[in-house]
C-alpha cells in the first residue's frame, strides 16, 4: 500500500454506533500531531462508502457486529477494529478481510495509537483475548525446530536485529527505517520471540551464532 501520511499526516476515519464511542475515538485521533481526521461516522456502511473516495490511510472501527465489520471493507485502507468479539473463527474471518488490528472495546488511548500505527505500518496487532483464542486453536501445532527459526526472521526484522547489534536505540531505529518507534517496538518483540530470546542483548548474540548477524 502507498503511505499517504507524509507531511499531511496519517488520515483516518472513524466508525462507532454509539455517539460516546465515536467521540473517544475522535479525541484520540485529533489529540495526535501524526494523525488527520478525515470522518466520523456512526455506521460502517457508511464509513466504507465514504472510504471509496477519499485518500484514506486507516479506518477505525468499533463495533460488535460481525456483519458490519465484515461489510465490504476496503483492501486500499489498513483497518483497525475495537470489538469484544474473540472467537477464533471470527478473528480469523477478520484476519481475512484485511483487519489489521483487533483490539478490546475498552483499550486505553495508548492501545488505540499503538493499533492505528501497526495497521499503517503493515502489521498485525491483537488483543490478549483475540490471541489467545487462535492460540487455542493453533496452539497444538508442532513447533519448527531451532534452525527453522532463524527462516521466519523477516528482512525488516533483519534490519532491525543488525541495528541492535551497531547498539542503536529504537528512536535511531525508527528514523533510520523511516517507520514509528511504536514499530520498532514490535519489530523488536517478534525478533525476541522467534529467537527465544529473553533481551536484546542475548537476540543479538543468537543473531550472531545463527548467521543472521555478519562478523
């Protein structure tokens, strides 16, 4: 997807049927300097007619409704979605039709950032309840073994590790790799969870037995 966000800022638009929510989320977003509220609607037919035709980068939804979140959501518009719905069938179903991220009706502000930043950014971010119910789906599955590992480290999770090992810190990172700090953050934490590491410091050095790292 083009980032449109630039120095016009990330546009979003929102989508709650109830009006309390709806404020809440459009506090959030006009709150931060990064972010450029573009609409606020109180149905999501609404809001995906609205996204059709306008340079969107992130639509924002609350809702329980799996049939409203499922309602043709555009595959040009990262999408974030706030619901308590966490079984793991319609978590998948979400997954699917590009949901990006899926977090708790009750997240705080912080959650909401840290959701619209990963959904534009490309990745995915779940609620603990949404975790765990495809974990408990998926769960049983074999792990890869130790070598296996090392294969599912990213390109841009590469960059990252080797960039911990020059000792940089996450805001060198970011504006380095042109992303947020809060995907860094991430980035970090997937890298910390795909090497079994338990800090950076051992990451690298894993990174460094395992090839990963050049010497």
């Amino acid at each position: 997807m083009s980032k449109r966000g630039g120095a016009g800022g990330i546009r979003i638009a929102v989508a709650a049927t109830s009006a309390v929510r709806r404020a809440g989320l459009e506090s959030i977003i006009r709150s931060h300097a990064d972010f450029d509220l573009a609409g606020s609607f109180g149905a999501v037919a609404s809001l995906v007619s609205f996204a059709r035709n306008a340079e969107l980068d992130v639509m924002v939804i609350d809702s329980n409704s799996i049939g409203d979140l499922l309602h043709e959501l555009t595959s040009d518009v990262e999408i974030v979605v706030l619901t308590d719905v966490s079984d793991a069938r319609s978590i998948s179903r979400l997954l699917r039709n590009g949901v990006r991220a899926i977090l708790s009706r009750e997240s705080d502000p912080e959650d909401v950032l840290s959701a619209i930043y990963a959904a534009y950014d490309g990745l995915v971010l779940l609620s603990r309840p949404a975790a765990e119910s495809l974990t408990a789906v998926y769960g049983d599955q074999p792990l890869e073994d130790e070598a296996g590992l090392s294969e599912e480290i990213t390109p841009r999770e590469t960059d990252v590790l080797r960039m911990l090992a020059e000792g940089l810190v996450n805001k060198d990172i970011a504006v380095r790799l042109g992303i947020s700090e809060h995907t860094v953050k991430f980035h970090i934490s997937s890298i910390l969870d795909k090497l079994g590491a338990a800090t950076r410091t051992e990451a690298v050095t894993l990174g460094i037995r395992r090839g990963i790292i050049p010497i």
